[in-house]
C-alpha cells in the first residue's frame, strides 16, 4: 500500500533534481488551483502530457493513484451542478442543474486531477527520503521536514499493526454489523493502534538517542545541480509563466 | 577497569509499583555476560538505566567512572556503549541501508567522505557484503537484526548491551550471530532467553530475579 514502486526506474524524471521537482510541482498546484479560465487549464494539461512522456511510467499506473483522490471530489461534482445557483439548463423534477454550477464542477474536477497527476509524476519518482533532503536543502522548517517524513515511514508499520490486529480480530469470529458491539470493536481497534504507535514513537526516539541523534538530520547523499536540471528548470520556469498570463 | 556501576537504583514507572528499589551491580572491562530471567524483572530497564534512556528516582549511575545525570553525561556514554534494540524495526528509520548506517556515524561528525569505506567494512562484518542500496523495511527479520547491529557496530562502541538478540532469528542466522560476535574484541552483556545461545557467546550467564543477580548455575539445578 505504501511502497514505492513509482519512485523505482531511471528516466529522466527520476533522475532529476529533487529540488527542482519540488519547486516546480508546488508552483505548478498553486498556479492551476487560482487560474480562472479554462482555457489556461488546457495549457495546463500539456504539461502533464508532457511528464507523462517524461517520466516513462505506465500511465495506467500513475492515473490509479489518482483515481484514489476522486473518490473524494466525486460527491463536490455531482451535488455541485444541482445546488449552484445560475441559469437552469436542465430540470428533472424538483433537481435543475445550472450552467454556472456545471462549470464550476468541471473546473474543480479538472484542476484537481491536473494537480494531482504532476504531483505524482513530480514527487513519485523520488524516494520519499530524497524528497525530504530536497526539503531541508530548500530551507522548509526542520520540524516540518521530520513530521512528514516520519508520518510516511510509520504510517507503513501502523498499517501492519493494523493488518495483525484486524487479523487477530477476524479469527476470533468478528464479523462487522450494525451494532454497538461492532462499533466497540473499532473504537478498541483505534484505540490500542494509538497506544501502540505512541509507543514505538518513543522507543524508536530512543534507538535514534543511542545513535548520537541531536535534533539535526544529517543527510547522506547530497545532489548536485547539472545542466539537464537548470535546463529543465529554465523551461519550467517560462511555461510557468506562460501559464499565469493565461490564467488570470 | 569497572565500566558500568549501579548503586542502590531506585526505579519506578510512572504510576506503577517500584521495580527497583536498592539494585546494584557491576561490569568491568573483558567481561562478556549473559543475563536470564522472568518476564517483567525489567531486564530491558536495566540496561535502558545503563545508558542513560531511562533515569533512575534515586541511586547513582557511573559509568566510565564518573557519575552521569542529565542527557549531556550521556551523550558521550552513548557513543561508548551500543544497544541493540529487542525489536529492530524501531531502531531502522531510513529508506536504505546504507543511510541507516550513515546516521549515527553523520551524528558523531564524521566525514563524508570516509562512510562508504567504513559502511562496507561494517556490513561485510555481519556478513551482509553489498547491501547498501537495500530498501530496509523490505528486509527479512534476520537481515533487519543484523542491519541494526551494524548500525550500532558502525559507531565502533567499547561496549554492547544486546536485548534478546535472537528473538526473531532462525537457527541459521542465530549461528551467524554467534559468529559475529565471538569474533569482536568488545565487552558486552546479552539478555536473552535463549540458555544455550548465552552459552556460545558469554562466559558466564546471571539469573536476574527481584533485583538480585545470581549465578545460573546457582538458580537452576
């Protein structure tokens, strides 16, 4: 569930600076979710085609993570249209959707995916770990830095917690229903996986105590700018602002 | 040379009763240990007061002898003396191994230059030649424990605390383990259950029971 298997391969996406990648994909999200016009979003989309080729991943692999977000967006693009006042196209009984409201849909639904593929295509193809020197070499807090990469490497061991205790759960019988005792069964689950990473938490504070750990991050592998990357970074950087001339 | 003493530790976990109200003992220099005993004799307590993860509510902790209190008499006793984890999955933390070896060795400010070097010795040391770029959380229970041993080997400690080494160790890598470790010239002390795995790598085994250490021979037949 949580490996990284796009991060695993030797294009030239994955082999570009991690820091230009991170300046690039945060740019990019924030230049897309203000634009205005939908024109701007078509320009937009070239660019993922563009990492698409880029990054030599298959697509259908990239585009079933990001399936996984639209289920959250799906509801805002289905309610939205009905509920947004503005000239009535279409009614069926007491439901009318609107012009206004079909668009707006279709802009949060565009924006959304478009960000979230070249975040993958970005940020995938870097190892987490990589991803937060790129942080630190980028000069984002420490404290930020630590939390996300430690809440990636312990989400991977509370989710197996997780798979034993539901396993254990399981072969004792438990079959979830709509009753209280289902509901106590969760909120045991929930609380003893807390305890539990709560616990490993300190134990492995403590392991990093042994090791000489003072606060600070040391990295090992440091990066080194090369031309590819100012090239890239170059060209990102005037389709970017491309983009925002299109945009507002 | 005494390395470790403990006089008269008086230690309890937060709400619950004494665990150790007058414990004492000694470890010096050349010495190799093992410790056996119940579950809840607080062995791991024992050797987390050694250095420094735990603090005692009375009694003194010296080590290398001087008296040590707050973390800063500990950093140092930390460098000198390695723990080995009873679970390794709390002691890796980093993507790959070579990383995970890097980072006690970035801590003590060693250069960069020298950790590829110094990183391949280590590993071809608990036998695991050329697994650097290795992805640690995909390793096997043995390969974690011995990556982490590394990792503690990596940071050339004078002395090693090993808690329950074999826990997650199949015959096979519990006689690698042996190996590595009657190779090395370091002092340790190794908490095991494991009686005849003590046999193999200490030269004498203590039964730790209500905060007394008596010889095994002495408890068991």
């Amino acid at each position: 569930m949580f490996e990284e298997s796009l991060a695993e391969g030797r294009s030239f996406l994955h082999q570009l600076d991690p820091r230009v990648k991170v300046v690039v994909a945060f740019s990019y999200a924030i230049i897309v979710a203000l634009s205005s016009h939908l024109l701007s979003l078509i320009w937009a989309g070239l660019f993922v085609g563009f990492l698409f080729v880029l990054a030599q991943l298959e697509p259908r692999r990239v585009l079933r993570q990001v399936l996984v977000a639209n289920y959250f967006i799906l509801l805002l693009v289905i309610v939205l249209p009905f509920t947004y006042p503005g000239k009535v196209l279409y009614s069926v009984g007491p439901l009318s959707l609107t012009k206004e409201g079909a668009i707006y849909a279709l802009h949060i639904f565009l924006k959304s995916n478009l960000i979230l593929t070249c975040l993958v295509l970005l940020l995938s193809t870097s190892s987490v770990f990589t991803i937060a020197h790129a942080l630190h070499h980028l000069h984002v807090s420490e404290k930020l830095v630590q939390l996300i990469f430690f809440s990636f490497r312990y989400v991977h061991v509370i989710h197996r917690e997780y798979q034993k205790l539901m396993a254990a759960i399981k072969l004792r019988g438990f079959v979830p229903r709509t009753n209280l005792h289902t509901y106590k069964t969760y909120a045991y689950l929930v609380s003893s996986l807390l305890i539990k990473s709560y616990d490993r938490s300190e134990r492995v504070y403590k392991a990093m105590l042994c090791r000489g750990f003072k606060g600070v991050f040391p990295t090992y592998k440091h990066f080194k700018m090369q031309r590819k990357d100012k090239l890239f970074a170059l060209g990102a950087a005037f389709y970017l602002i491309f983009l925002i001339l299109w945009a507002f | 040379m005494e390395i470790i003493r403990l006089k008269d530790i008086q230690f309890a976990y937060p709400g619950r009763s004494p665990l150790f109200r007058a414990l004492s003992f000694s470890f010096s220099a050349g010495e190799r240990i093992g410790i056996m005993g119940p579950n809840g004799a607080g062995k791991t307590t024992l050797l987390q007061l050694m250095v420094g993860l735990l603090k005692p509510q009375a009694g003194e902790v010296i080590i290398f002898g001087r008296p040590r209190r707050d973390e800063n008499d500990f950093y140092e006793v930390r460098r000198r003396i390695g723990l080995l984890f009873q679970d390794p999955d709390d002691q890796l933390f980093c993507p790959t191994v070579e990383e995970e070896i890097a980072f006690g060795l970035l801590n003590l400010g060693i250069p960069r230059k020298q950790l590829p070097g110094l990183i391949k010795e280590v590993l071809s040391l608990v036998g695991l030649e050329g697994f650097e770029k290795r992805v640690t959380y995909k390793l096997s229970g043995g390969e974690k424990r011995l990556v982490a041993l590394a990792s503690v080997l990596a940071m050339r400690p004078e002395v090693l605390l090993l808690d329950e080494p074999t826990g997650d160790l199949d015959p096979k890598n519990t006689e690698r383990l042996v190996n590595i470790l009657n190779r090395l010239s370091l002092s340790y002390i190794v908490v095991s259950h494991d009686k005849n795995f003590l046999e193999k790598v200490t030269s004498s085994i203590l039964w730790f029971e209500n905060e007394r250490f008596l010889p095994l021979n002495a408890v068991h037949r």
